[in-house]
C-alpha cells in the first residue's frame, strides 16, 4: 500500500488492482507523478479489496481482469454496487470482445491493453473524470464489432413472436423508486454528471452515490447505461 497527497486542484484517491508486483510499481510511479495524486492503494486479488473495505474511498478504480483469484470483473461489480461513483478503468493483457463487454456492463467506463497504453494511464484517469471513456483502439474495434454483429443477428421468423416481443408488457418494480430516487434518475437521464446532478438538487455529494446505488439495485443494473435503458423500458423516464 502506498499513499501521496497534493493540495494542486481536488485529489483523487486511486486504487490499483493488479497480481503483478513489477506493473503495481510501475503504475505507482506513473501515478505518483500526478498532482492531483489523493491516496494510491494497491491490491494482489479480489479478496485483498474486499477485506480492506475502502468501497467508499476509491475515486478511481485501475483493474486488472485476469488475477489469481478469479476475474477482476467481480470487484468491478462490488465496486459499482458499494460505490457508483467511482470510475473503473480495465487494463488489461485480455482483450477477448465478451471479457469486454462483461467489464463494460458491470461498470467499466474504460478499458485499456496492457501492451497498447497510448493514451497513457494519467492521461486515461483524466479523460474517465471529464465524462470520457478511455479505450484503446483495437478495443472499440472489437466493441464495434460486436455490436455490429449483435445488429446482424436474425430475427425469428414467425411475426406472431415478434408482435409479441413487441407489446411485452414492462415487468413491475420489485421496489418502486422514491421521489428523490426518481428526480436523480431523471437528471442523469439528461446527461449530468454526478456532481452535476448533486449541485442541480442541492444535494450533498456524498449522499448522491446513496441514491444511485438504491437505482442501481432497484433497476437490477450494474451501470448508469443499464439503468437509463431499465428505466426507459419500465416506463421510468422518458
């Protein structure tokens, strides 16, 4: 574990969950360069961040997928359910399109390969804070492509099942959202960002994850992505 702290604009505490020694240094190096650099902590495996139960102090996540313990992609979806302010980064050696898209729906807002870091790590965390998503070229290829082949797939033949895939009805919430749950819903709908949508409800930034988090798991969503498409299924927002 490793810690720096700066006074240069607002810090932002990173975590880093990689199983090689010799990239958790590299990394740090990187990142200790960083102005803005708050807390830097390093993890081996899933089960060292989770033990350390810091979900609320990461404001940015770097993760490694393929550690000794299982697929990193577990603690991306811990870290979206304890905190989904926190913005994930995947760097990483594996590069397959369904790891990819598993990162991406579990939270992931980039994803970067370990051998192709062009846009350089600060320079991703800085692109990831600004609402942008960091990804390495020959990923949005693969991205690209996936949804192009999910858009070339063949519909079934038979126009009574698809009128019927149709007029499904929209399955009714488990837990229906409250007005506050709702009013951020909508505001994320629109674009804003978290601090947007705080400052635009007069609301404490700290209480805002609280919120989509409830959204989150009301809407059975790993991500603001999936919860903006839910909701607008469900009838939610327009």
């Amino acid at each position: 574990m490793a810690s720096a702290s700066s006074s240069v604009g607002n810090v932002v505490n990173i975590a880093i969950l990689e199983d090689d020694p010799l990239i958790q240094q590299r990394f740090s190096k990187i990142l200790h360069s960083w102005p803005r650099l708050g807390e830097l902590t390093s993890f081996s495996n899933n089960y060292a961040l989770a033990t350390a139960n810091c979900w609320q102090k990461v404001d940015v996540l770097l993760a490694d997928i393929g550690l000794t313990d299982g697929s990193g992609i577990d603690s991306i979806v811990r870290m979206s359910e304890h905190n989904p302010r926190c913005l994930t980064i995947v760097i990483s050696a594996m590069s397959d399109a369904n790891t990819v898209m598993n990162a991406i729906e579990a939270g992931a807002v980039g994803y970067l390969q370990k051998d192709d870091l062009a846009l350089g790590v600060i320079a991703s965390i800085e692109l990831a804070l600004n609402d942008g998503a960091p990804i390495s070229p020959a990923i949005a290829r693969k991205i690209m492509q996936r949804l192009d082949k999910t858009k070339q797939e063949p519909r079934s033949d038979s126009s009574t099942d698809s009128a019927a895939a149709d007029h499904t009805p929209p399955a009714p919430l488990a837990e229906q959202l409250t007005k506050r749950e709702h009013e951020v819903l909508t505001i994320l709908a629109k674009g804003y960002s978290y601090a947007e949508t705080a400052e635009i409800l007069a609301m404490a930034s700290s209480t805002l994850p609280v919120h989509v988090r409830n959204i989150y798991r009301k809407l059975q969503a790993n991500n603001r992505t999936q919860a903006l498409t839910e909701a607008k299924f469900l009838g939610l927002i327009d």
